[in-house]
C-alpha cells in the first residue's frame, strides 16, 4: 500500500503529478512543475486515500463534494475483501465521489464519535453532511446505488 502512487493535476498549472498516495494526505505536497502546493481536500484522487482524526475535517467535512469514507482495519478480512472494490470504484467516480479511508485500529477518535463499531463501515458525505451509511463488505452494485444517490 506504501508504494501506490496517485496522479494529481495541479490547480494552479494544470501539471499532472505522480505522487504516493502515503505523502500525498500530508497537506505539505507542491507541483513539480510550478511547486504550488497540492492541496488535497479540494481534489479528487484515481483511488482511497488515507486519512486520520486529524485531517478527517479538512478532507472530508470541508470537502465541497460527494466524499465516500471507509472506517476499515487492517486485521479485517471484510475489509481486505473490499479493499479492490473500493479502488475500482475510486477510479471509476474519479472527479465525481471523493474516496478516502480511515484506519481505525490507529485512529479511532472519529469513529467512535461517529458511533462506527465494526469494520468495514461506508460513511457517504455531501458538502460536509452525512447522507448515508452502509455497514459490510456489501456487493459491488449496492455501492453504486448508494454513489449514485450520492449525486446531485
Ligand atoms: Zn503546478
């Protein structure tokens, strides 16, 4: 997972950067072509990317559009098997649905607001709202409805 990269277009000069998807959710990424910097919680990233307690409400609470969140742990095998799905999905909502996870055995603040007790649980944010929630390693088609009511 360390080695996954992510291609993100520069808001200033339009310049496509490769980044890893671990640095990418630092908030201290710049453009390698302008060095502006990359701020994530006004992009869409091509797949998951991590967050934490600490950057939740900049990525996912600040975020202006649809935001699908995993609260997932890295033991779960649901999660493991959902894992793909998820990227797959990513890459076919990219620059229309955020997707970010959330490790729970790390960070746990949020979830536990959010009264989140098992894993996988799909939190589905609009402008900073939560719309929907789905528990489970639940099929491929039930995420695309519930991404498709995410819209609009
Ligand atoms: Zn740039």
């Amino acid at each position: 997972m360390a080695a996954e990269s992510i291609i993100v277009s520069c808001p200033h000069c339009g310049a496509k950067n490769r980044l890893p998807a671990n640095r990418w959710g630092d908030g201290r990424a710049v453009c390698g072509r302008c060095k502006s910097p990359l701020p994530p919680s006004r992009l869409y990233p091509d797949r998951p990317v991590r967050i934490t307690d600490n950057t939740f409400a900049g990525e996912v609470l600040g975020f202006e559009g649809p935001v699908l969140v995993e609260f997932f742990s890295p033991r779960c095998g649901h999660c493991q098997r959902l894992a793909p799905v998820l990227y797959d999905l990513a890459s076919a909502y990219a620059g229309k649905v955020k997707f970010v996870t959330l490790d729970i055995d790390q960070d746990h603040m949020i979830a536990s607001q959010q009264g989140v007790n098992g894993t996988p649980t799909l939190f589905f944010y609009n402008r900073g709202r939560l719309v929907d929630r789905v528990v489970g390693a639940v099929p491929r088609e039930e995420l695309v409805r519930h991404l498709e009511g995410l819209k609009g």
